[in-house]
C-alpha cells in the first residue's frame, strides 16, 4: 500500500514537468522503483533524480525515463529493442506495455544485476542479451522500435537495418561536444528521417563489452 502511493506521488510529480500519456502512466504505477535501486539510495527512490548505480554508471531519472517511453510511441506495439539496459528500470517499464522486450547490456555486472530483479519481478516478457548494443540483435529483428539509453554520436547504420518497416528509433545524439538531443528517426519506404524532440544529457555509448 504504501509503494503503491509512493508511485502515485511520483507520477504527481512528474506530471507536474511533462503530461504522462495513460499507457505511460499506469506503466509507472506497475514498477517499484525502489527494486532498481542502489540499497545506500532507496530513500531517493521516488525522488525526480538520476542516481549513481554500479560500474560508473547511472539509473535515469524517472522523468527522463517516461519522457523517453512516451516519445517511442509505443501504444499496440509487439516488439522493442533497448540498447542499454543498465538497471533495468527503463526495460521494466517497457514491459508493462509492449508484448515483448529485448535489452543488450554491455557492462556484465549491470546485466546480471537486472536479471535478477526482473525474475525477482517476475518479468517473463524481457529477453536480455550481453553484448555490445550498436550491433542490435540479428536474431529476433525487425522491431518496431529501438530505443538507445546512452548518447550515441551516431546511429550505426546495421540498427536502422533491423528497424520494421514504419517504425521509430529514439535516441539521444550528440550534436555538438557536450550538448545532447533526444533524436526521433522514422523508417518509412525504406527511408530514414529524424526529428530533434528536446535537449538531454545521458551517459555516452561505449564500444565492445566488459566483464
């Protein structure tokens, strides 16, 4: 009970920066935060902050994270591709509203930290890969949607590959040293366009994989 109005209070306070869409909102309701966060800061855990996890890495904030969901467009959506999938947090989200999730990590204690609390969760619907993400994943592609959870400089051509046809790639871009902007690519006709949506700052995508 009181979880659950902890995650009522946070997507209070979200809304109060940016309106939560219904699938998106009752997706927030559905994950307890305070699973994907570090034990030393599960105080903060309905706090609007990004907050530090392990191997240098950070847990996005929550409104960064429904800001993202929301911009991926994803109401009767089958398929999702993240690359990135850190705590997990934003994968979980994602799981409340796409039939099924597929998330590579590169870092191997972060994956196998966020294996573990989706069994924990019991979240049978995300399907996890350890590699380097800007390869995506040959083997369950084309997906509807791919979402990037770390700044790339550029989208590696092979991702738009695996992109269906008519679907949408968001990502945040570095467009110049240290100014970043979550990017929204459609494929259409085999086509790609892009729309800049809003100014961002995200950790940047690194190369090859870490054990």
């Amino acid at each position: 009970m009181i979880k659950a109005m902890q995650r009522q209070k946070l997507v209070e306070e979200m809304e109060k920066h940016f309106m939560l869409q219904e699938h998106v909102k009752q997706a927030f309701l559905a994950v307890d935060r305070e699973a994907f966060v570090p034990t030393q800061f599960k105080h903060l855990s309905y706090h609007l902050d990004a907050l530090p996890m392990a191997a240098s890495q950070w847990i996005s904030s929550p409104l960064t994270v429904a800001k993202m969901t929301q911009h991926l467009e994803l109401e009767g959506i089958d398929s999702v591709l993240e690359i990135g999938c850190g705590s997990g947090y934003q994968a979980a989200i994602l799981s409340k509203i796409c039939r099924r999730v597929f998330t590579i990590e590169r870092i191997d204690e972060l994956l196998k930290e966020a294996k573990g609390r989706f069994a924990m969760l019991e979240m049978h619907n995300i399907i996890t890969r350890f590699d380097d993400g800007q390869r995506g994943w040959k083997q369950y592609a084309p997906f509807e949607r791919i979402l990037f959870s770390a700044t790339a400089k550029e989208i590696p051509e092979v991702l738009f590959e695996q992109l269906a046809e008519g679907g949408i790639l968001l990502a945040p871009v570095e467009v110049t040293d240290g100014y970043h902007v979550i990017t929204r690519y459609y494929k259409k006709n085999g086509r790609i366009t892009s729309e800049a949506i809003e100014q961002c700052l995200f950790v940047p995508i690194l190369d090859g994989t870490q054990k």
